[in-house]
C-alpha cells in the first residue's frame, strides 16, 4: 500500500467493475466477559473520508471518538447489537454474525460487503471477508471505531448500574481487576455464563 494504514484501495477496485454501494463491517466485543457484542455497518461517502481512520485498536479513545461524530455525520451507518441472553443462547460466533447482519440490514442498496475476518454472515449481498481488515480497509476500520465507540459506552453506561464492578474501565474484559469484583461480588445479568471463566466462578458457587 502507498502508505501505513488503510486506504480505499478494496472498495475503488470493486468501484471501478460497477459496484455501487460498499459497506464495511466489523465487531467489538468478542472476547470480553460482560456486556454485548456489537457489530457496525458503513458506507464511506469517497468524497468526503473522514481523515485519520484506522483500526480502532490503534487510536486513542478520544480520537476514536473524534472519528465517531465525523464517521456519523458524513457516512450511513448501521448498528447491531447482540445481547449476552443471546451469545449464552448461540455462542459468541453466532452473535456476532447475527449483529453484522442486523447491522447491515438497517443500509438500503448494498452491493458488497466487506467483513473483519475469515467468517461470513449471511448477508443479502456477496461477502468478501478480509482478514485483518481493519488495518486494509477504510470502511471496515470506520465500522471498527463504530462498534468499538458504541460498545464501550453501553459499558460506561452499565457502570452506572453495578460500579463495583469496574465496567467503565475494562469494559467487561477479564482484567485482574474484573477478576477480583466477581470473587467479592459474583455474577451479573450482564455477565456471559457460556464463558468459561464465569461458568466456573458459577459452578463453584
């Protein structure tokens, strides 16, 4: 690539053999032990690419939030969002294909459809999956920072609920600090008991 980061190259090339509309699709919130996972769809205006998208992962939560007003107010974005009764119900992978496809059916007129990783959707479009793709792909790293921004305030947001816990700063992830809330505190509705960890904390209960 010309330069270190996404660009626009996947979605020109489709561009340029007739494919008018080109979503990103990504996920935030696979691995973490409470809270949703949430998926999100956009279709980049190429005229007006917000400057400085990249893989959410990389960006710090202000830039990150930055890029979340720009990506909205310049691009159609679609949200979904999996709740724990249903990743406990069809397993975390299940969810999250669910979200993308929940994501993407709120965007009218897509062509194709650009998803993180090396698992499809079923999706009402081709699908070509990439891994990696949010350090390839402009629209795929415009939906990382999405669902990344989305989900981490559902967090902050539950935090309200339970601050014992500690969700507004790990955001459901399994840090030590998550550890040590659950073995003063114990479980919660928002806690995913089909993961190992909190099935365990449970059954030794």
């Amino acid at each position: 690539m010309g330069r270190e980061g996404p660009d626009f190259t996947i979605e020109r090339k489709a561009m340029r053999k007739g494919t008018k509309i080109v979503c990103g699709i990504d996920e935030a919130g696979r691995g973490p032990w409470a809270g949703p996972v949430v998926a999100a769809a956009v279709v980049l205006d190429p005229k007006i690419v917000p400057d400085g998208l990249n893989d959410s992962k990389k960006l710090s939560e202000a830039r990150r939030e930055s890029l979340f007003t720009a990506i909205m107010a310049t691009s159609r974005v679609g949200i979904g969002i999996a709740e724990v009764d249903r990743i406990d119900r069809d397993n975390i992978l299940q969810a999250t294909l669910w979200a993308m496809t929940e994501a993407l059916r709120q965007i009218d007129g897509v062509a194709l459809a650009l998803v993180d990783g090396n698992r499809a959707p079923q999706l009402p479009c081709p699908v070509q999956t990439i891994i990696e793709g949010d350090a390839k792909s402009l629209s795929i790293a415009a939906a990382s920072i999405i669902a990344k921004v989305t989900r981490d305030r559902i967090m902050v947001g539950h935090d309200q609920t339970y601050p014992q816990y500690g969700f507004a700063r790990h955001k459901g992830y399994g840090t030590a600090l998550h550890q040590e809330a659950l073995r003063r505190h114990g479980v919660t509705p928002l806690h995913r008991r089909s993961f190992a960890p909190i099935a365990a904390l449970l059954a030794a209960r």
